[in-house]
C-alpha cells in the first residue's frame, strides 16, 4: 500500500522518477497528439518549458492557449501573467480562444526577467509567459526553481538559433515551434522521461490585433 505523504513528496518537480514512474501532474496542451508524447500526457503543471521559435506569429500563441484557457476558467485559477509582450494582445480574440480576461495579468517592460521571476516565484499565478531575447543559464536556473517554488507552469519563449540550440538547459521541457506548410513542426529538444523527435499539428487559426505593430 502507498503512503500518500510518500506520494506527494515524490510529485514535486525537482525529484525525476525516470520514465517508467508514475505520471506528474500535467495540464493538457489541447492536441492528443502532443499530449500523448509528452510525460503526463501534457503540459507540465510546474515548472519552466522553454519554447524556441525563428520569428514571432508562426502559431506559438495558439499553440499555448488551450491550456491557458482551461487554466484560467478553473474554480480555482490563478492569474496567468504575461511578460514583456513584444506585440500588444488583442483581448476580444483571447476570449473568443477560452482565455479568461478576468485571470489575465499583462506587464509591459524592457527588463523581464525581474518580473517573470516574481511572477513565477509568487505562488499567485497558474501560468505565466516571458518573451525574452537573451539569458543567461543561471538566470535560466533561477527561473526554473521560481517556478517549482511557485508550483507555477512558465513558457519562455526566446529566438531560435544554431546559439540558442547549442545552449545547455535546466527547463523541465524545451521544444522548437516552427511553420510548416499550414502547420507547426514541433521539435522535442529536451523532455523528461519522453523521447526526442518532431510532429506536425494544425492549431485553429489564431486572428489577433496589435495596438504596436501585428499580432503575438
């Protein structure tokens, strides 16, 4: 018989059980085909996913927010934070996508790691995005142990590049989103206890409007 203290101590993100382990606590990603190649068939529900990508628009926004939007319209949702958007959101799209205005935190500014890190670390928030150009890898540590401190879901999303690729990681996932031919290709670059690899998904089409220039 499981003890659940023993249980629960286990389902904390710093501690890996390996792939044949029982599952960590996920959140769906809203493609079965994502879900299905991924530990916990989705998302994980804490800690940091660093999603690389060779420009902005190419689909990464409609590729987080089904999870966003199922996150948001829990009894119990936190905020879900987004950081240093390089585009404004266009709100009326977000809710017609799921999203919850309500439970959504915007924060404009040049420097964001200070408060991604906060965001993450706060405990106040289910999920939060960063749109970050550079970062160093103990920055990138610390974010991870923010959000494992928080128990928050973080989505860095930072440009694609042979530099970027070549970078080591501490994110409990990170993955290349990229066009392909009406599609996304997405590249598993690193994933516990799942196998590397790519698959092809086709997100509904994501119409948002920018008080800047175009659409995130």
């Amino acid at each position: 018989m499981s003890d659940p203290r023993l249980d629960r101590l286990l389902e904390h993100p710093a501690i890996w059980r390996g792939a044949g382990a029982a599952r960590a606590a996920a959140v769906s990603t809203g493609f079965p085909e994502l879900d299905a190649r991924l530990p916990g068939e989705g998302w994980p529900q804490t800690g940091l996913v660093e999603i690389l990508i060779p420009e902005l628009g190419v689909g990464e926004l409609s590729l987080l927010l089904p999870a966003l939007g199922s996150l948001s319209r829990r009894a119990t949702a936190r905020w879900c934070a987004c950081i240093a958007p390089p585009f404004e959101p266009f709100a009326p799209a977000l809710a017609a996508h799921g999203l919850d205005l309500e439970r959504l935190l915007v924060v404009h500014t040049e420097a964001p790691l200070w408060p991604c890190e906060q965001s993450l670390r706060s405990g106040a928030c289910d999920a939060v995005i960063a749109f970050v150009r550079r970062i160093q890898t103990r920055a990138l540590r610390r974010l991870q142990l923010a959000a494992e401190q928080g128990r928050t879901l973080g989505f860095l999303l930072r440009t694609l590049s042979q530099r970027t690729l070549q970078e080591p990681s501490c994110a409990t996932l990170r993955l290349a989103v990229q066009p392909a031919q009406g599609a996304l290709r997405i590249t598993l670059l690193k994933c516990r206890g799942a196998r590397r690899g790519s698959l092809e998904l086709t997100p509904p089409a994501l119409c948002l409007q920018s008080a800047r220039q175009s659409a995130i």
